[in-house]
C-alpha cells in the first residue's frame, strides 16, 4: 500500500484516509466502531470539521479507544470562520471535543471566493490567529479547503498554507489540470476531497480508483460503517490500475452527468435573487451525506429554500462553463425536497 508525504508538513500517511462527514449521521455508537475499526486496520489519517455537529466528538472517543494500540493518527480539523477571533475560538471548542490539546493541521474551510481569502489572509484574519496556534504549539500546520479552484490556485502563489484541500473525482477532474500539478511542484500538501463526487456516484469502488491513480494526493473519502471502510480499504490495498473497461465506463459517466451535475465553481454568480445556485444544485447530497435533519432550520435551510425566488431570468446560464440548465435544475431539485419532506 502506498504511502506518501504531506507536502512540506512532513507528514506520512497512507494515501487513503478517513472523512469525517457521515459518521454524524449515525448513532454515536455505530460512529465510534467506524473509525477506531478504521484506525485498527491502518488509517493514519482522519479529517473532520467544526462544521459536521458531532464528528470531532465521536473521532475524538475512538481516538481514545483505539489508543491502546499506539498507533500514531494525524489529526486534521478544520473551521469556516474567516476572523481570528472566531477561528481561534472554534480551534479550542475542537480541542476540547477531540479531548485533545494537540492538532496535526488545522485548515480554513471554504474559502469560496476572493473576498473571503482576502478576509482570511488580512490582519485580524483566521490565518493570524493559527499562526499564533502554531507558535503555541496547539496545532502542527495550517492549510486551506475550498471549492472554487482560482482561490486555491491564488493561495499556492502566496505560499501562506501547508496544504490544499480540493474537489477532485471523476466528475470534476479539473484539478489535475493546473491546481495539483502546482502545488505538488511547490511541496504543498495536496488532500482530495469528494472523491465520490459527494456521493453522486454509486459506483463508490471505480470513482476511488480513479482518485487515487492521481500520483502525490491524500484521498479522504467519508463512510459510517465498518462495512463500507473495508470495501475502500480493499482498493487501496489492491492499488490496481483502471482497466481499459473502466476507463470506457468512467467516459460514459462523464458524458451522462455532463449537463446536470453542479461542478461549484461559482463563474454563474452573482445571482440577482441572491440564490446560492450551488447549495440548492447540491442539494441531494446534502441530504445523503449529512442526513435530512441538518436541512430542516439554520443557515443552510434557508440557502436551499431561497431557490424559490429564482425568476428564470437565465443570467447564470450565460456565465455557466459547464452550460447548464441552471433555472430547471433548481425547480427539479425543490421539487425532490418537497417530496422528501413529505
């Protein structure tokens, strides 16, 4: 099996990890006996979010279980808070829910745009504050999570990160192009996340072994069962190449999603109503990776529901790469919502 360093962080990992999304979705029980069945079969490498309500917790007690073995995991969390102040705050909420006073990388989490990297990177941004963290040695290294592959592009010129966590899988390769090749030229540590396209992909085994046949990249998928970790840990041991049968299915794949799945770059913004086009286009997994519960109040609920305003105007259609049909898109997905909340 594969293993690799981290960039300039000097970390070594397995190239497969652990995303720590669907294990909130769970029992805490069930979550628990994932990752430490997880980390005893050899993960080293685990990733979660302030954002993913209980997941620091549940990792934090499997950390404690598995323990015993002395395995040596590194840890990586993360935090949408753009401000020192609110970052450094998350930082030690996540400290305490990992039972921990030690983090190997600590990440800026979607940063979407150019205002909120330029916010993240100023004085009084978050990235202040994990410096001082780091120089306090609560944290090992810093790095950036985003959608929006010019923000990373623009955050491997200013070298200012350890690492970049970036969108990439059969449906939105567009990394391997540019971003990766950067950055692994730069010794920035590169970590792929929605290797399954957030789950879009059911397909779950030929998706991992395309991801994971990018040299030089941590791949983090996420899964709550035992069950579902041994069939990824099964590819990744096997490290078998794509055949020429695959290959021709993951082209039809592409073809097939081509005009339909949402790649969330944001070129349709800005959006007259003030809709997060990408939010509601996402919608579905949403709902599968964090479960229907998250949806129903909060600042991501009201997100989706402001589709409802969308005036088929069509401006987003003339900014979209990809040239979806953006308006009907967000009636298709409301339209499953609703039926879903039935």
């Amino acid at each position: 099996m594969q293993r690799m360093i981290l960039g300039r962080t000097g970390l070594e990992t397995y190239r497969l990890g652990f995303g720590g999304i669907p294990i909130q979705r769970v029992s805490e029980a069930e979550a628990v006996e994932t990752v430490r069945h997880a980390i005893e079969r050899g993960v080293d490498f685990i990733d979660t979010s302030r954002a993913y309500s209980t997941s620091e917790r549940r990792i934090g007690l499997a950390l404690k279980e598995a323990g015993a073995a002395g395995r040596r995991v590194i840890l990586a969390s993360k935090s949408h808070a753009k401000t020192a102040a609110k970052i450094r705050a998350d930082l030690e909420t996540s400290l305490e829910e990992f039972d921990k006073d030690y983090v190997d990388l600590y990440q800026c989490h979607f940063v979407s745009n150019d205002a909120d990297y330029r916010t993240v990177i100023s004085p009084g941004g978050a990235l202040e504050a994990l410096l001082q963290a780091k120089d306090e040695g609560l944290i090992g290294h810093i790095g950036i999570t985003g959608h929006s592959l010019d923000v990373l592009d623009r955050s491997l010129d200013d070298g200012l990160f350890d690492t970049i966590m970036v969108c990439f899988g059969l449906l939105e390769p567009q990394a391997r192009e540019k971003v990766i090749p950067r950055a692994l030229e730069r010794n920035i540590g590169v970590i792929a996340m929605k290797p399954f396209s957030g789950g879009v992909i059911d397909n779950a085994r030929l998706a991992l072994k395309w991801a994971l046949a990018e040299p030089g990249v941590l791949v983090i998928p996420g899964v709550e069962s035992p069950a579902l970790f041994d069939e990824n840990w099964r590819v990744f041991q096997k490290g078998e190449p794509l055949t020429e049968a695959e290959q021709r299915e993951i082209v039809a794949l592409q073809a097939s999603y081509d005009k339909v799945f949402c790649r969330r770059c944001d070129y349709c913004q800005p959006c007259s109503e003030e809709i997060s086009i990408q939010t509601v286009l996402g919608v579905r997994t949403l709902v599968k990776r964090m479960g229907k519960e998250l949806l129903q109040e909060g600042p991501l609920w009201a997100a989706v529901n402001k589709g409802r305003n969308c005036t088929d105007c069509g401006e987003c259609m003339t900014r979209c790469p990809y040239e979806l049909p953006i308006p009907e898109l967000i009636r298709e997905n409301l339209r499953w919502l609703d039926e879903e909340a039935e």
